[in-house]
C-alpha cells in the first residue's frame, strides 16, 4: 500500500496483530517510494539518464526498477536492524483461516473503503498542509535587505548538502516539502529563479537547461533521486504514525531511520564519484 501513499500504507499495519511487528512495519513503511516520489524519480531519469546507450525506454525502465529494488531491499535491512535492536523479541507466527464464502456487499465496502481510508488520510493531509503552504509563502515573499530568507537559508544549507552531492536550494526543497513530495522540483525552481511562487515547466529541454546551468550533474541527479527514496516521511504520514503508535519516539524514529540512511548514502555516492 506505501506504493501508493506511505499514510495509508501505515494505516493498513493495523491488521498486524503483533504489537512489535506492527511497529516494524509502520516504521519501515516510508522505504517504498510514494506516487508524490514517483514523479521526480522518472523526471530526472528521463533528464540525465534515458539517452544512455541509445536505448531510451529501456534504460529508464531498468533504472526506475533498480531505485524500487534498492527501496525494498533497505525496507528489509531496516527491519532487520529494528528486529535486532529497538524491538527485540520472539517473531510471531500467522496462520491464515478461510472465512466462510459470502457475496460481497459491494455498496458497503465501497462506503467504508471511502471513509476510513479516503477521507481520513485526505482530513489528515490538509491539517498538515495548510499552515505549512503559509510558511512556505512567507519564506519566499519576505525579502529582507532585497533577499528573500529562501535564498538566505539556501545558503546556510549548502555547505551540508555538497557533502551529499546537492546545493542548498535542493536540500531546502526537500525540507520545505514536508507537507507533499511531489513539490520538491517546483521548490528547487522557484529557489533557482527567484520566484515568489511554485514554478512549471512543460518543456523538459527547458527544465534540463536550468539544472544545468545550476551546475547540476549525473551525480547530483543520482544524489536527488536517491535522496528522494531515503529521506523522511512527509508531515501527512507522520502525522499518521503518532496517531497509530501513539507515540512521539516511534515517529521520530520513523523519521530519523530514512533520513539516516539518505544522507549516508548519498555522501557515499558523492565521494565515490570524486574518487573514481
């Protein structure tokens, strides 16, 4: 289900009877790319990447497939570390029984499906993206001295995020798209263009162009997708960890585990290629 939406991915945990296991699940949940990840993992594929070796559909299939892999594969590391360490204990067996065969009630599942799933990660989502939409405004419209405190704090970021192979535009948009991954490219627009809203850009010959001239790189694309598959999870699925778990640790776990392993994994790549 986190294929879809990480939140209702959390939220369908609950038929995990085990306490420990449920907690594994729904902390591990945010490793598997969402639909509003989805969007920028095949952008910057088709920008730097699909050309390679002449076969243009082929390459970014295989490339989209092997960033889906590496997000399973640290899904089961992650849950292997937490089993080892934070949760310990005696994994719980489960066993399956076929319920009598009843004709399904078509109106009623459709009902439900709606509203518990639905309309309460919907509810969840615009209590969290509100006030952060205002913030957002405010950064990019109050402009001290000229310069808008989006730039400003760009720049205090940058240093860090050089080590991870990106700029602090990148790194900002990242952190400012906590209410929805799928404005982290809009951000990074409106930082490099000065705007004071969300940019748009149809054309990708234009979008390639403006990465470019920003010093953008294979590796820093490299280094975004990989970042946007291990990073935390956005502020509707936190917001649904703390009401599941109940618990303020779990979800900063939950947040702090992703982003763990973005930033280590991108300095490793960065390194890599400055050294090879």
């Amino acid at each position: 289900m986190g294929f879809g939406c990480n939140a209702c991915g959390v939220t369908g945990c609950r038929i995990i009877d085990s306490p420990r296991e449920r907690l594994i699940a729904t902390i591990t949940n945010n490793f598997v790319p969402c639909n509003g990840r989805f969007p920028l993992l095949i952008v910057l594929i088709s920008l730097f990447f699909a050309n390679a070796g002449g076969g243009t559909g082929i390459v970014s299939a295989l490339m989209l497939t092997a960033l889906l892999v590496l997000g399973i594969l640290a899904t089961l590391a992650s849950a292997k570390l937490l089993s080892k360490t934070l949760l310990r204990g005696v994994p719980s067996s489960f066993q399956l029984e076929l319920p009598p065969y009843r004709r399904p009630q078509f109106g009623k599942v459709l009902l439900r499906s709606l509203l518990d799933r639905t309309v309460f990660v919907l509810g969840r989502a615009v209590a969290v993206s509100a006030p952060a939409g205002a913030v957002l405004w405010l950064l990019a419209n109050i402009r001290p001295e000229g310069v808008s405190l989006l730039v400003r704090f760009a720049a205090f970021f940058d240093p860090f995020a050089h080590l991870m192979g990106m700029d602090g535009y990148i790194l900002l948009a990242f952190i400012l798209a906590l209410p929805a991954n799928e404005i982290v490219i809009p951000l990074i627009l409106m930082g490099y263009t000065a705007a004071s809203s969300l940019a748009d850009f149809e054309n990708l010959a234009s979008l390639r162009a403006i990465f470019v001239a920003h010093g953008w790189t294979n590796v820093t694309a490299l280094c975004v997708m990989l970042f946007s598959l291990f990073h935390w999870p956005c502020a509707t699925t936190l917001f649904t960890i703390k009401k599941e778990t109940s618990s303020l640790k779990w979800t900063l776990v939950s947040l702090l585990l992703p982003t763990v392993w973005g930033i280590a994994v991108c300095m490793l790549v960065n390194a890599a290629s400055k050294l090879f």
